[in-house]
C-alpha cells in the first residue's frame, strides 16, 4: 500500500486529529458519523496517531458536532439547489462526500496550500480546491459571489488570531446576495483550556479565542443573524456516548452554562 507522508506546520497537523478522531468513530460499534472514508484515509497515511493521545471523549464530540454540521449543509443544498458551499479550513474532511452535492452545487474546500495538495491526493473530484492562507481575504474571488452560498467552518475560529475570521466573515458575507453561517462556537473559557488539553498539546498549538454569547458575532458588522445555537450535550446522538460519558452529558445537558462550555453549534444567515 502506497502510504502518504505529509510534511505539515503546527495548525496544518491539526487536520490529522480530527481525521483520527473520525477514524475512531468510524471503529466503534454503534458509530456517530460513521465515515469509513476517514478511517480508510487514515489507513494510508504515515503519521504516528497515537503521539496525539485521543481520548473517547473527542472521539463522539468531534463526530457529533461534524454530524450537525452536516445535517446544517444538507438542509441548506435542498432548500436552495444550485448554491455554494464552502468548506473553510477543511483539511482532510470527507463533508463534501458524505454530503454528496447534487449537480447544480458549487463546492470549495478550501485550506493550506499544503493540505490542499495533499487534499488533491488522497480525496481527489467532487469538489473545488482553493488553497489559500484563511487569515487573507484575496482568494474569495475565485468563489462565485452571484448565488446563496453555505459556509461551513469547523475547529478553524479558535486557531485564527486577532480579528481575522471576523474580517473574514465580513469579505465573505459581502461576497454572496444571502447564505448562512455554521460554525462549532467556543466560549472563551473553553479556548482557553482547550491548550490544555492532552492532544493539543501533544501538537504544540495554543488556542487562540473564543465568544461566550452566541449573539457576538452580529457585532461584527457581517450582517449577521443568530439562527440556532445548538448544544451537543442534548442532542440525542449522545446515546451513542460510552458510559461514563454519556451520563455525564446528560448531567451537563440541564445547565445551559455548563453545556455552552461544551461543543456547540452556531448558526447565522446574512
């Protein structure tokens, strides 16, 4: 078997949690994303997995709140045909995959040129490649601005410093006529101990930021709307949770403090 053996920074590494974590999922008995591609991918890849030291507990969340935004993509391609969606910071993700784009829908991932050429690799077809460094703006002009368009950003607002994924948000929002915005939100706290925690600091990478109030982001003059705010700690796929996790989220689940401090998903349209 040809095994790839990528050469990437500190962020860029951070691709091959996640895809770990899918991997992981995708083993278990009763799976939450179920992605087999990731753990097939995962297969082929030169990469010592367990220097990342990946507990249980990302495992279900990291396939959780993937799910959600998933399902987020899905109603938004059947409610508006022929729209684009962009995947920012999508490293090795199968979204587009899973999603499976009926024809008339634009997709662009869109990430380090490094994880894109590495994308084209091992994930090549279905969708647009843009590589590009998220913390500019010059790259959206290879999007179409003329159609709705789905934004998806998962695990890539924490690793963005200053006000760059706001003036992000505020260049694509003006791309596109109307859309929507989905992203795993932190809280400040939960950025802050996220550098903390075992894997991510078995990569090296300080997490950078977060917002407490869901309604944050309509202060960043983006044209912003709160849709949603969606905790995964009551959402019924933590069924699928092992114990003693799983009765630990539904203690968590009565407070809505306690369960904005955990994985949650925001949605806005503009």
């Amino acid at each position: 078997m040809h095994r790839l053996q990528p050469r990437l920074g500190l962020i860029q590494e951070t691709l091959l949690l996640t895809l770990h974590a899918k991997a992981l999922d995708a083993g278990r008995p009763s799976p939450i994303l179920g992605d087999t591609l990731a753990a097939d991918l995962a297969g082929t890849i030169d990469y010592d997995f367990g220097k990342l030291k990946v507990k249980p507990s990302l495992v279900v969340s990291t396939a959780l709140r993937t799910k959600k935004l998933d399902d987020v993509v899905r109603a938004y391609m059947a409610a508006h045909p022929g729209c684009v969606v962009l995947d920012l910071g999508c490293g090795l993700d199968a979204r587009v995959f899973r999603c499976d784009p009926p024809p008339g829908v634009d997709w662009y991932d869109i990430d380090f040129p490094e994880v894109v050429e590495l994308r084209a690799e091992c994930l090549p077809g279905r969708s647009h490649l843009v590589g590009a460094d998220l913390t500019g703006t010059d790259w959206i002009t290879a999007v179409p601005g003329d159609r709705p368009a789905v934004i998806v950003a998962e695990g890539l607002f924490p690793f963005m410093t200053g006000d760059s994924f706001q003036a992000l948000t505020r260049a694509l929002t003006g791309r596109f006529p109307s859309g929507e915005l989905a992203l795993n939100g932190y809280t400040r706290f939960a950025a802050w101990t996220m550098k903390y925690h075992p894997t991510i600091k078995a990569l090296g990478v300080e997490a950078a930021q977060g917002f407490d109030d869901p309604h944050e982001p309509e202060s960043w003059h983006a044209g912003l709307e709160l849709v949603e705010e969606q905790f995964i700690t009551r959402a019924p796929e933590t069924a699928l949770f092992p114990q003693p996790l799983r009765a630990l989220t539904r203690l968590m689940a009565l407070s809505t403090a306690l369960s904005r401090q955990g994985a949650r998903i925001l949605r806005y349209r503009f």
